[in-house]
C-alpha cells in the first residue's frame, strides 16, 4: 500500500490538512518523516484506520445524565 500525503489523508478522513497535521503533531495519528531537513509527512493507510478506531464512540446501554431521576410520561 502506498503512503498518503497529508492532502490524501485528509480527504480521506473527511476533515483539513491543517487537522491531520495538528494530529501528526500530537502524535495521534501515526506518520513518517521522508526526506531531508523536516522532510514530507507522508502516512500509512492503516494508521488512518486506527486512529479512526481509537476515536469511534461505542454504544453503551447508559442512560444520558441528563435522563437519569426523570419521569417518564
């Protein structure tokens, strides 16, 4: 599998390079450095996949705190 720019990924996750670079940045979202000096992020395409895992709500039978002690009708 080919690595994604920031760009790709981007569009990948739906959301703005300025994000997945905030999220490289914050070592949350797993990336390589290619190149001299700073060098191109470049990132897995499975490392966007975990990361989307890490960050997926679970559904919990909990009621909200909101509901909880309210009558229901």
């Amino acid at each position: 599998m080919k690595p994604l720019t920031v760009k790709e990924a981007a569009e990948s996750m739906r959301v703005s390079p300025a994000t997945v670079y905030a999220l490289c940045a914050a070592r949350k979202l797993r990336h390589q450095r290619v190149g001299v000096g700073r060098g191109k992020i470049v990132i897995p395409p499975d490392a966007i996949a975990e990361y989307l895992a890490v960050g997926t709500v679970k559904n919990t039978d909990v009621q909200p705190a909101a509901l909880v002690g309210r009558r229901m009708p």
